[in-house]
C-alpha cells in the first residue's frame, strides 16, 4: 500500500512537471503613469518641444478639456497662450536667464496646480492590419468573403 502511494505521488509530480512546462506564458510590456495629486483641479499644458509636427500639447489640452464629471468640465486647462506669452514675458524681464525650472513659476503665476511638459522625441508609426478569407454556407449555397 505504501509503495502504491509513493509511485502515484512520483507519478503526480512527474506529470505536473510536465504539463507546467507546456504552459503558455506572455510577458506583457507596459508604462506606468505618472503619479500626480488628484487633487489638482488647475491644470497647465506646456508648450511640448519638438511639437511642430503633430500638434499634440494641442490634442492633449482639448483632450483634458473635454473630461467631464457629472455633466461638468472635471479640469480647469489654463489657455496656453496665456502661459506663452507669461513665459515670453519672464524672458524679456529676466535678460535671458530664464530656465525650464522657471516652468514651475509660470504655472503658479498662472493659477495651476499641475504642469504637463513634454518632449517628441522621433515621431513614428506603426499601422498591422490583419484580413481573414472566409467561407459561410446556408442550406445548399456557398460564398465567400473578406473580414479586415
């Protein structure tokens, strides 16, 4: 009876080994967001550089502009001209010593309490698209199609 037991045991663990091993894995690539005060009502979009192209702090301000929380705009976006022309303002007055640390500064002058800043790096696009021939047949018909 004992040996019966140790043989099964061996047997049970021979066969997890084995079927574990023909497992499917996946690794799965992903970015973590960046972890802000969500307390932050006020919101800044500076200008990103390297932007002439997509238009993208654009696309990112009215984006943020259209979130809404029970019928109303859940962001206050700070008009980007404003900041612009704060931050060519800062620069006449400081005689060139204006720095992207001072970023923080046009923000608060501007009444936010979050900066969003960026830079494209290399713009680049990737577009897989995948079609399937396919065959469907009713009673005594057949036809083919294309699903994309």
């Amino acid at each position: 009876m004992l040996k019966i037991k140790s043989a099964f045991l061996i047997f049970s663990i021979i066969l997890l080994a084995t079927l574990s091993g023909c497992a499917q894995k996946t690794t799965i690539a992903m970015l973590q967001p960046a972890e802000i005060d969500i307390k932050a009502k006020n919101i800044a979009v500076l200008p990103f550089k390297s932007d002439k192209k997509t238009g993208l702090t654009g696309k990112l301000e009215s984006a943020l502009t259209n979130i809404r929380f029970q019928g109303k705009p859940y962001f206050n976006v700070v008009d980007r001209t404003n900041i612009e022309n704060t931050i060519k303002e800062q620069k006449r007055q400081s005689n060139d010593l204006y720095n992207e640390n001072s970023d923080v500064e046009v923000g608060s002058l501007m009444g936010a309490s979050a900066l969003i800043s960026g830079r494209i790096l290399s713009i680049s696009k990737n577009d897989q698209r995948h079609s399937e021939d396919r065959r469907k047949c009713k009673k005594k018909s057949c036809y083919d199609y294309t699903v994309s």
